[in-house]
C-alpha cells in the first residue's frame, strides 16, 4: 500500500535558530488525553482550568527547565491541555546553550526542532513511554499583535476545550 507523501511541516531555508518569537503545539501519541482534564476552577467558579495528569507534571517540569537548559530561550506562556501542549517560547540574542541537562555546550543558539526534541525525549524517557506525536506545529509570531493572540489563545484554551465538550 502506497502512504501519502507527509508535508514537511517547517518553512523552507528560515532559519529556526533565528531570534524571534515562535508559537509550538505539541500533541500526545493518538492524541490521548493523558496530560491533564478541564475542570471548573474552584478560586473562580465557572473559569475551567487545567488539572495536571502525572505525565503532564513531568512535561510541566521540563518544559519550566527549558530556560536553564538554554540560556538563549525565554518560555514565556504555556499551557498543557489534555492531548497537547502550547508553548510560547522567544529565542533571544544573549548567550550560547549551557550543558547541565541537554549535553555538550553549543557554538550556536539553538533551534526549535532541537528544544521541541528534548522536551520530548526526556519526557519519554522519564515516563518510559512514547508521549508525543511525530514532529509538531510552529507559528513563527511576526509583530506583538500577533504575540498577544497567541498568548491569549493559550490563556482561553482551557475554557474554548471545556465549553465545546459540553
């Protein structure tokens, strides 16, 4: 049987370790629900919030170790739905890589697809499951209207998923 051809998901000769801003959904494997569930807050009735699985407390620490892995990153909103991931992340011009958790330092500030992978690969090696789908989406956020979207939209995805479902 002949599979269809995948598009590749990255824009042509852009350079992914370029300074910017850059919106990333991750999604799990099958798209389970296995990170967290929507619940109706109890601080503020009504406002549905997210309740972290074990497995989403795991992708929640090494998403927060994203900054000291990478000097060159700033996580700056995330949120961790039931069957994936939004990071708000911007890639800065102010040092090279450190190597505490992710290796040999770096010559070159890192890439998207490199970050992206280390979360994945060790949040599936903590687990000891496969997590995650193959590859990811990514926005690259062009101007601050459209880095406040994207951050609203990670704010409101828990109520926009809690009132479809309904």
């Amino acid at each position: 049987m002949d599979l269809p051809n995948r598009k590749h998901p990255r824009l042509k000769d852009y350079d992914y370790s370029s300074v910017g801003a850059y919106f990333i959904t991750v999604c799990a494997r099958n798209k389970e629900c296995i990170f967290s569930r929507i619940t109706v807050g109890r601080d503020d009735p009504g406002a549905p919030e997210t309740a972290l699985s074990s497995r989403g407390k795991i992708v929640e620490k090494y998403i927060l170790s994203i900054p000291k892995a990478y000097a060159d990153i700033t996580v700056e909103n995330y949120i961790i739905m039931p069957n994936h991931v939004h990071i708000l992340m911007t890639i800065n011009d102010n040092a090279k890589a450190v190597s505490e958790n992710y290796g040999a330092p770096r010559s070159s500030r890192p890439t998207v697809s490199s970050v992206i992978g280390a979360l994945k690969r060790f949040t599936n090696r903590e687990t000891g499951e496969k997590l995650w789908q193959t590859s990811f989406y990514d926005h690259i956020v062009r101007d601050e209207n459209d880095f406040l979207t994207r951050w609203q939209y990670i704010d409101k995805n828990p109520a926009k998923w809690y009132y479809e479902l309904r």
